[in-house]
C-alpha cells in the first residue's frame, strides 16, 4: 500500500482523487496544528454547463478543509483542487469532492464528530474546543443537522402528558409514548390552546380516536380538553402524584402538631428526628428487631416509635391509616381498597382533607392508576435529561434552538 493511500486510510478519506503531497507540523497560537498538503484533481472530458468536449485544465485553487481529530490535535488540510475552462460556454468549475459540501470548510467527518458530542450533551464552548472550530459552526451544524419533526407518522395509543421549564421560566408541554419513551412533541408554552391546536391540526379525527389512555399529574388543565381530543382515551393520574400529595398532607399535619409540643418530649423527638418512619410501609416498620434512634438517643422497635405517636395523638392517626391505606392500594394496584380508602374517610381539619378531596374529584383517573401499568416515568426521565442540558449548557436563550438540543439526545 503507497504511503498516499496509508494516510487516506489514516485520515478515513475514500477519495481517491485526493493525493496527499506532505504532512507540516506548526505551532500556532500555542496550538499544535497538522497541515495536510494534498491535491484534489480528475479526467473531465463534458462541460457540466453545456455538455461539450471542450473542457481543459485552468490552473489550481487552494482550499483550507477541517479534519476530524484523531488524537487531541488540530488537523486542517490544504487542498489544491484543479479548475476547469469551458472554451464553448467560456465557464469555469472546479473538482469537487465528497470530503465536505460545495463552499463548506468543515469535513463531514468532523461534523459527525460534532454531532456525537452534541449528543451527549456538552456544551457548544466545550465541543469547540475539543473539535478545533467555532462555537457558531457547532451551533450551524446542529441547525443543519437536527431539523424538527412536524408530527409522527402513526400517534401512539398509549401517550404521557407534563411540562418543562424550557427558556426564560416559561413553562413549556412536552408529550411522549408510554411504551416505546419516544418523543411525540414539544411546544412553546403549556397553554390549553396551543395544544389543542397541535394536535387537532396534525392528526385527524380517526388518528386521535385510537389513543387508549393518557397519563397526567393533577393537573386540572389537562383534563378539560383530552376528551376532546381523544374521545377513546382514558385518563391516568401518575402514581407518583398521587403517593406525592398524600405524603406532603401528611408531612403538614405532622409540622403542625410538631409546634404544640414540648421540644424535649420523647414525642417532638421521634416526630423531628425520625419523620422517615411514618412514611415507611407498615411491612417494613419490622416490630421485632430494636434498632438505635438518634434524635431521642433510645433503642426500640420502628413500629413501637410509630404507635407510642398514633396511640397519643388520634387525628394524627387518622391522617398516617388514610397515607398508610393509599400508599399499600397503590403499590399493590388494589382498586378496592383504595376506594374503600376514599369512602370510608372521615373529615380531620388537615391537609388530608383537601387530598382526599382532590382525589375524589378525579376519581375515575385515580383509580385507572390501579388498573394500567402505564405511569408518567418515562416523561420524568425525559425532563431530568433535559434540566440537567440546561444546566451543562449555562441555561439557553433561544427556544428553538434549545428544542433543537433537545431532540439531539433522543435522535
């Protein structure tokens, strides 16, 4: 093998047209540079304007091309290609190559070097760096690149709605499939009528017919308009929302009652220093094994710590059962028992109040929480991507481009 294909085959250039004349090493601003000499020329015999035999060499044009990095060092190649003079239509052309684009610097190659970065989800400053370009050609090549989606070819039956805080604290709607986690859309803002326009727009009547269930938080908005949209679908609350807002209820009683007692009571201790036993499932509260409780500095059972609380203060009780009862319907799927939960509860002047009321007025969506396996997971770990983007890249100012970053990490 020549030492010119060894270079090509080095390099990942398949070419043949190029020839490679010599490799420089220079120092330039205190950067170690790789200069490629290397000319680029072929037989034409037809004009590409006019189609004529008439076509002869005209010299040579110099051309600075971008190299993907092999090792750290900057690679640039000075490319002579060959020019070309039509004598019939008295046009001149110039050899072209696959290497890179008509009238671009960067090789594809190190475009695709870009993009895996950008893929990553570093910031445009840093795979600059590491690319040996400007952070404004990393931002062309991802608008090059990345193009967004006008909507998916078939919508999925099983969706998942939520927001994220996108540009400039606006919240923004985002939706995905339950089951394949693949992103179906992103929108500007959450508004009720922007979302309704999408998907009215993009998806016949038939299309929106076939979605099954729509998972949601407790977010009332949502609810006014997913019927009409889907007419098929069945509404979900998220799991996680539902354990969420009952725990924050109990957490609030438990504060409340925490302020009437005196701060060294065994009770104020147990109810500061070990708040984490209430939420704990009553199988796992093990009433056999003492363990050693910081806070009140004693040895005794999990179980013994929570019942000396429920057996001295009854309306704390009442609020841990009614945690207690949705936390175990939930985690067992058993839609009886968190309806006989939402039945049998009796009023407390507490936060469970309002809980359980919330929960009543989305009843049937709570208890399709018992009955699907379907949960708003997958959107979760969707928006912890996306913050964590957001917090790689210093925050963005456009929103466009930011939804553009976006669909880099789930292309």
């Amino acid at each position: 093998m020549s030492q010119n294909n060894s270079i090509l085959n080095l390099l990942g250039i398949e070419d043949q047209n190029i020839k490679i004349l010599k490799v420089d090493t220079i120092f330039k601003n205190n950067e170690e540079w790789k200069l490629i000499h290397a000319s680029l020329s072929y037989p034409v015999v037809r004009c590409k304007n006019c189609g004529f035999k008439s076509v002869v060499k005209n010299g040579l044009r110099k051309t600075h091309l971008r190299l993907a990095s092999l090792n750290g060092i900057r690679y640039e190649m000075v490319l002579a290609k060959q020019r070309y003079y039509c004598s019939n239509c008295q046009t001149t052309f110039g050899a072209i190559t696959q290497l890179t684009k008509p009238n671009h610097t960067l090789s594809r190659d190190l475009k695709n070097q870009i993009m895996a970065f950008v893929r990553e989800g570093l910031n445009g400053e840093l795979i600059a760096r590491l690319c040996h370009c400007s952070a404004s050609s990393v931002r062309r090549t991802i608008i090059e690149r990345i193009k967004p989606h006008y909507r998916m070819a078939v919508l999925p039956k099983h969706l998942c709605f939520d927001e994220f805080r996108s540009t400039k604290s606006i919240m923004s709607f985002i939706c995905c499939d339950s089951e394949s986690h693949q992103l179906v859309v992103k929108l500007h803002d959450r508004l009720s009528p922007s979302i309704i326009d999408y998907f009215e727009n993009r998806y016949s009547q038939a299309e929106r017919a076939q979605v099954e269930t729509v998972v949601i938080d407790l977010n009332a908005q949502y609810q006014s308009f997913i019927y009409r949209l889907f007419p098929n679908a069945k509404i979900i609350i998220d799991r996680f929302h539902i354990v969420q807002l009952a725990g924050r209820a109990l957490d609030n009683c438990r504060i409340k009652l925490l302020k009437t007692l005196n701060k060294h009571s065994r009770e104020y201790k147990i109810m500061k220093t070990q708040w984490r036993l209430f939420h704990l499932k009553q199988t796992e509260l093990n009433p056999e094994k003492p363990v050693y409780l910081r806070g009140i500095n004693e040895y005794m059972t999990k179980q013994n710590a929570v019942d000396l609380i429920t057996c001295k203060f009854t309306e704390f009780k009442a609020v841990y059962q009614t945690y207690q009862g949705i936390t175990q319907a939930i985690h067992d799927r058993n839609t009886e028992l968190l309806k006989a939960v939402l039945q049998d509860y009796r009023t407390t002047n507490t936060e469970m109040d309002t809980t359980i009321y919330t929960l009543k007025k989305n009843r049937q969506a709570v208890i399709n929480s018992t009955k699907y396996e379907f949960s708003n997971g997958p959107l979760e770990g969707i928006n912890r991507k996306i913050k964590a983007l957001k917090r790689t890249c210093y925050g963005f100012a456009n929103q466009k481009f930011f939804f553009l970053r976006i669909d880099c990490l789930f292309v």
